[in-house]
C-alpha cells in the first residue's frame, strides 16, 4: 500500500484517476485485519440459513476465551512445556475453525476490496469531512541504486473525503517529528510531563491540522481515523491562533478506519437487553494469595466511581453492579446491551521483559533471566548455559505481563471484582473469573446491539500500536465486538472530575444530544471548571457521533 501512495503523491498527484485508485487503496486495506474479523461477526446476524457457521462461531469464541485463561493462568506446578504443548494444540484447533469460518464468509469478506471512496463519501452528511490518516513509507523512485536508497523515510498523509467532492490526499511530513512532538503534546495535556509549553501544541496543529484546511471546506464535523503515534492524541484540545481549541470550532469523532463511515450509515441490530452499568468493584474478592498482598495490590477503590454508577444507572432507570456484584460473568455474559457502562481501573501492563546487554549492568543490579523456566547449567560456579537477562522487577501485573503472554489484547483491560486478588495468585469465586476483563474478553462478547460503550477507566484508549492496523487495546476490541460508539480515556483523570464529567456527559445524552455534541459539552463544561486539559481532554469518542439514548427507556423511566 505504502508504495502505491508514495507513487500517486510524488509522482502523479495532479492525475485524478490516480489519486482516486490511491485513495482506494487506502480505504480498502488500513484496518484490514480488524474489519475483516467484522465482517465475519455481521454475517452471523443473517446466518439463519447457515447453522454450521453459527455452530463454528460459537466454538471460536469458547475456544479463544480457553486460550485467553489458561495463558494468564499459566503453568500449574510448573510444567511449563505441558503448558506450552496444550497452548499449541488449542491455537492448531483455532486456527482450523477460523480458516473454515473464513471459507464460508468469503463473500461478505471479498466486498471489502469493491468498496470505493465514492460508497463512503455518499455516506457522509453535507456538513462532515472524514479524514483517513495514514503513517506511510516514503519511496524515492529516482534512486540511482534502486536496491539501497528507495526506502525514504516516513512521513504522516491524510486523504479527505467530503461529500459531492473528489479525494484530496496532504502530505503533513516527516513522521519522526510528528511522532516526537505528540509525545511531548499529550505528555503536557495529561499533566504527565511539567516541561514549561513553549508552544507545542500550537506547533502540532500547524503540523497536522492546518495542511487540511483547503480540504477540509466549510466542514463543522470531523471524523477522524488516526494512524501512528497520532492515535493517542485528543485533537480537540489542540489551540487555535485565536485564543480557541479545536473543540470550539469542530464537532470531532474517530473511527477505527475510513471504511467505518460506510457501516455506521447503516441500522444496527436492535439491543439484546437493557443497559448494564458496573462500578466500583470489590477488588478484594476472594481468597488472598500471601501475606504481601495489601502490598502488591495495583488498584485502590474508587468511591467516585460507586456515585458514577449509581447516578448513571438511574438515568438509564436500572440498578447498578457494584461491590462484590461487578464480576466478571455479568459482563461477559450480557448479550447486546442497549448501553455497557463500566466505571473501574484500566491497565495497560508492560510487554513482556525484553533481553538486555550485559554491559548495561551495573554493580549491584539484581537481574532474573528472560526465560524464567528455562533449566540453567553451571559448572564450576559459571553459567553454561546460553540465556537472555534481564532487570528483576517487583511488578503487580506480572501475570498480565510475564512469560509468554505476548498478545497485547490480554495485557490491557479494566479490573472487575477480584482484580487484586488474583493478581497477587489469590483465588476467586467461579463467576469471578481472574477478575479482569481484557481487551481480548471484551473482542470475543456480542455488542453488535449495543449503540454505546463507555470505559470511564484510566487509559482505557491505549495499547500496542501498530502503523496500519491502529491501536490494540479496549477501543479495538469494542468495534470487533460490535458496538456502535464508545467513550474512552487516553490518560488517568481523577476519580472525582470523571465522575461529574460522566453524569454530565448522560444528562446531556438524555436530553437528546448526540453523543460527539453530548461529550464535547461536558467537556467544555468541565473545562471552565479545570482549565488545565488534565481534568477533561482524556474522554474521546469512536464510532457514531450521533443520539445513542433510545427513547423507550426514557418513556419507561
């Protein structure tokens, strides 16, 4: 793909066929994997006539939920290559089911590369522009040793999309820099960094915002797919040259890709059940492991998110799960609710420990092997056999984060009852689970009835990002599973300012707001109250930007 639009927007970007192809491209293939396992999921809701596909479907999803715990769970009595031999065999079972789901989903899978900028640009109301970003390659096909020096560099390209108007493709420039000075921006705004702002944010506006204008028209609504390092930025806190941010003058959503343009123009499903809303859960659930669990324990409770709960439940006229209720089979077990609202900590555990080099040592580190189950050999008194070290750590996560739990989807998520507990090798009751939901627990529920998902949970946005396939993590998993909006955080916001920016945020959904204009006026509001953009430029929005309340809870309410 990279190749394709280095070509167009170097070489023929005054061609308008080519330019058309070039966007083509770009909506079909960024996203790729994500969309197609969508695509899978929405056959099933028209596979009556298809029970062997349900049948297959239903087998995935127990078999990778499977997967999930007993790569958390790890080894039992250390059989560490039982535990891998058993990992192996289920993922060979895995692989057979979702290569036969593939088989007879073929169809609906192979009309995403028909799709056209056209299909998607129709979509689009007269007021709204999408923009698709992309982090891309940059090719020099007048190198003279076309084996050394065509790879370029990387740099940052938008396409813009708006109705009754052809594709328009701008170049925003070298990645590196972009990608630095985002880093610097959202570690200012989250309150992260206390480096004076010597204009960085306005910089980074004029960087990736201003190229756009020309394109962008008489637009007051954006959607905007970020790529990259761009993907944790809240472009609505960015400032304007008039004293004004961006939120002031644009109405701003994200979608996962472009092409989700085309599916939120259409009905989805009707909800399987009332809105489920969880709070505060009672992290100590269970069996302690040791004596040092208060020590070892990650999370604290969170008695703002108890009133976060209890408040928002009675807008939406149902009883909230808190305390020892909020366990993980009630989430995991609803089906479609017409809202999920979880009110918790979010996590995002550090990959697994990487090797280091030995000359990075000092005196009197303590260091612990990459591959803690791997047998070591000495003789006499040197260590024989070769091994990959690395810093020993005291890590709370470990077992989000240790030996072979490589899939970034289970290493993010937001703790239930019993986090704590299990985390410090406690055990808990059945319908606890291991007392978190992961991003990959959260992919694998059917939410395609759901019209809004909200994580008031820290980080809740983060995850492992991939260049093309956009950030794995909760807001990832939330598009697979199907729902159709979700409210998520990109840093930590005290527990008391998420808690009146969240009821605000439902007053404002109940009063028939549509949800991008519901969040940008709680923002605004919370905002005048706490100017730093710490308290309120976290909570973001993906998906529809439109009214998400169904008005027959407010008739029965």
């Amino acid at each position: 793909m990279d190749q394709v639009l280095s070509l167009v927007l170097t070489e023929l970007k005054t061609d308008a066929d080519a330019v058309a192809v070039a966007a083509d491209t770009l909506l079909r293939h960024k996203g790729l994997a994500a969309q197609l396992t969508i695509r899978q999921r929405d056959m099933l809701v028209t596979a009556a006539d298809d029970p062997r596909l349900r049948d297959l479907h239903e087998q995935r999803v127990r078999l990778h939920a499977a997967i999930n715990a007993r790569q958390l769970a790890g080894p039992s009595d250390g059989a560490m290559q039982t535990h891998r031999q058993r990992l192996a065999a289920d993922r060979q079972r895995l692989d057979a089911l979702e290569s036969e789901i593939a088989q007879r989903s073929h169809g609906a899978t192979h009309r995403l590369f028909e799709l056209t900028w056209h299909d998607i640009a129709a979509t689009l109301a007269s007021d709204t522009a999408l923009v698709e970003l992309r982090r891309r390659a940059v090719f020099d096909f007048h190198a003279a040793d076309r084996t050394k020096e065509v790879h370029a560099g990387a740099c940052y390209s938008a396409l813009v999309l708006r109705p009754g108007a052809p594709p328009a493709f701008v170049d925003l420039g070298d990645a590196e820099h972009i990608d630095e000075l985002t880093g610097r921006v959202t570690a200012l705004m989250s309150g992260r960094s206390q480096e004076e702002d010597t204009d960085k944010a306005a910089r980074l506006r004029r960087a990736v915002l201003d190229p756009l204008l020309p394109a962008l028209g008489g637009a007051s609504r954006l959607l905007l797919s970020p790529d990259g390092a761009l993907s944790t930025l809240p472009y609505e806190a960015l400032p304007l040259d008039d004293g004004r941010l961006v939120m002031d003058r644009w109405l701003v959503c994200y979608l996962p890709t472009g092409r989700d343009a085309l599916h939120l123009s259409q009905p989805s499903p009707a909800p399987g059940g009332p809105p489920l809303v969880l709070a505060d859960p009672d992290l100590k659930l269970g069996t302690p492991g040791g004596a040092n669990t208060r020590e070892r324990a990650p999370f604290t409770p969170l008695p703002g998110a108890r009133e976060e709960g209890r408040q928002i439940a009675e807008f939406l006229g149902v009883t909230p799960l808190a305390g020892a209720d909020a366990v993980k089979e009630r989430v995991t077990g609803a089906q479609s609710p017409a809202i999920l609202h979880i009110a918790s900590h979010g996590f995002l555990s550090p990959s697994v420990p990487r090797a280091m080099d030995p000359a990075d040592f000092a005196v009197g580190d303590i260091v612990t092997p990459v591959d803690a189950h791997r047998q070591i050999l000495v003789l006499d008194g040197t260590l024989a056999t070769p091994m990959d070290f690395t810093l020993a750590r005291d890590d709370p996560f470990e077992r989000l984060s240790g030996r072979d739990v490589d899939d970034p989807m289970l290493r993010c998520g937001v703790a239930l009852a019993g986090a704590n507990t299990w985390l410090s090798g406690g055990d808990l009751p059945p319908e606890a689970g291991n007392g978190v939901l992961t991003a990959s627990d959260l992919a694998l529920m059917d939410l395609s009835g759901t019209r809004l998902v909200v994580l008031s949970a820290c980080d809740s946005a983060l995850g492992d990002t991939w260049v093309g396939e956009g950030v794995f993590g909760l807001r990832r998993a939330a598009s697979i599973a199907g729902s159709r909006s979700l409210v998520m955080s990109l840093w930590k916001v005290p527990d008391r300012q998420t808690r009146d920016l969240m009821t605000d945020l439902y007053r404002r959904l109940w009063a028939g707001d549509g949800l991008a204009e519901a969040l940008t006026g709680a923002r605004q509001a919370m905002r005048r109250r706490y100017p730093h953009p710490a308290y309120w430029a976290a909570f973001v929005c993906q998906g529809d930007p439109g009214p998400v309340i169904d008005t027959r809870y407010q008739e029965d309410g």
